[in-house]
C-alpha cells in the first residue's frame, strides 16, 4: 500500500462492513460476506474486504488496486440506487 493510501484510508475510508444497511435493502441476506472479482485487477475478496470512500454516497473500491467496484446512492424514502459496474462473478 502506497503512503498516499494509507493516509486515506487512515482519515477518510472505511471497511465493506459500512454499506451492509443499504446493500440489505436491494439485496437478500449478508451481501459483505459475499465473494466479489474486481474487474480491474482480478482480485477476488468478500466484500466487507473493499475500501470505501464516503460523498454523496457509498463509493466501494477494490482493496487492491483501487478501482471502483460499486456505488450505491442513498436518496430519503427511496430504495438505494445501486450501481455494480467493476465487478463480476458474485461468488
């Protein structure tokens, strides 16, 4: 891990753990234990494994080489708009 990622991990990241809520609302069951393939790098790990990044939404990232995974946009009364584009192979 590069220094200039540790430092944001350290201050602004949290784990895959944090988007289980509103996964859970689109999603049956633990979606974090679930296996996921980054399709930038082809690392395969349970999503609670990913790196996420907080804005306007949940921005989940490959704990390898940081590519985007997932987003997930959480709008009131509204389901979650959920949007799984770096990954495949739901293992």
């Amino acid at each position: 891990m590069t220094a200039g990622r540790e430092t944001l991990v350290d201050g602004r990241a949290l784990d895959g753990n944090v988007v289980a809520g509103p996964l859970s609302e689109v999603y049956d069951g633990d979606v974090t234990v679930v296996l996921a393939r980054c399709l930038g790098c082809g690392d395969l790990a349970a999503l609670a494994q990913a790196v996420v990044y907080l804005g306007a939404g949940f921005v989940v990232h490959c704990r390898s080489c940081d590519a985007v995974m997932i987003t997930v946009v959480v709008r009131a009364g509204l389901p979650p708009v959920v949007t799984v584009s770096g990954m495949s192979g739901l293992d």
